[in-house]
C-alpha cells in the first residue's frame, strides 16, 4: 500500500499567510478511513488554506478552511453488497492556543469548529477525520433486497422486495429472536427454572 505524503504545517504561519495545501488520493492511504470501506477504490480531493480575520475591536483571529470531496465504496447495511457513495464538505476551523481552549470554545461555536493550533500540525490526519465522518450513518441501496430476497426462486424473486419494505414468506417463518428474549422474560417472572 502507497505510503501518503503527509504535509505537516505550522497552523499559526499557515493561517497568517493565507497558505493553501491541496492532493487528491487514494482512500487507500488512510488507515482508519481504509478500515470503514470494501475497497480501496475511489479518489479523496481535499483543499486547506488559512484565513486571517481582522475583529472590530482590534487584532486577528486565524482560520483554516477544508474542502473535502470524496467518492469510496462501503457496505450496505440491508445486502452487505458494495455501495459508491460520493460526499462533497467544507468545514471552518478557528485556531485555538491549547487543546483546554479549543474543548471550550468549540462548544460556544456555531458557525465554526475550534481545533488548537500547532508547530506541527498534521494535515492527514485532519483530512481522515473529516472523511470518516462525512460517511454516511447506514448507507443502503436504493430500493435493496435482504440478501436471501435475490436468492429466492419464483415470483417473489423476480418482485424483489414487497413495495411495503416487509419481508417474503420465508423471512417470516423464521424465529424472531426479540419474541424468544419475551418469552424468556415471562417465564423468569413466573418463576420457572429454565434448565
């Protein structure tokens, strides 16, 4: 696997001189974002630059800006099939002197999040962050089947899934493990021994 240039920046100098960074990769090349997908297909764009902000009542305050776009496979949760989800984000960082300031001002901050400032600031690691949450929660298939629907033979495979979203005949003759977790319960409260 292709090792990723990782730029590290000194956030301070980056966001006075209005610098920008920007790569397109492989979402291959970040580990954990690797971990959430099905394959290493797909491309990752992402663009930084600083921002210096003058306040009314004197002095500056710094920003970073990320534009993120992405296209990866993941799972989907109803066929467990490979699914391409594309994402296109862009979110505002103030800068922070320390991690303390940051945790509290982030939480006051509506229109922007805070992350502290560094020397060494690692931009991938940035990137990857906001790339595993710009995933979606419970990506599905438009219109999917359960995985026993599309192997089913006669006129419910053919159908595919009921227009309802409720499962074929075979799926309902299946023991429902939430009604075995009730009947336990009740026998419990009646006082039953259940070996």
């Amino acid at each position: 696997m292709k090792e990723p240039v990782r730029p590290w920046i000194d956030t301070g100098e980056f966001a006075r001189r209005g610098s920008s960074l920007s790569a397109s990769q492989s979402p291959g090349e970040f580990a954990r974002l690797r971990e959430l997908l099905t394959s290493d297909e797909g491309e990752i764009s992402w663009s930084l630059t600083g921002e210096r902000r003058a306040r009314p009542e004197g002095g500056a305050e710094l920003f970073m800006r990320l534009r993120l776009r992405g296209e990866v496979s993941v799972e989907c949760i109803r066929c467990l099939q490979p699914l391409r989800v594309r994402f296109d984000d862009e979110r505002l960082f103030r800068l922070a002197l320390t991690e303390l300031q940051a945790e509290r001002e982030d939480a006051q901050a509506d229109d922007y999040d805070v992350l502290a400032g560094s020397p060494r600031f690692d931009v991938i690691e940035l990137v990857e962050d906001e790339a595993i949450m710009a995933l979606p929660i419970a990506p599905r298939h438009d219109g999917c089947s359960l995985p026993q629907q599309r192997a089913t033979r006669g006129s419910a495979s053919a159908q595919g899934p009921k227009a309802d979203g409720g499962a074929d005949e075979e799926e309902d003759s299946r023991p429902n493990p939430f009604a075995a977790l009730a009947g336990l319960r009740r026998r419990r409260n009646d006082g039953l021994d259940e070996t």
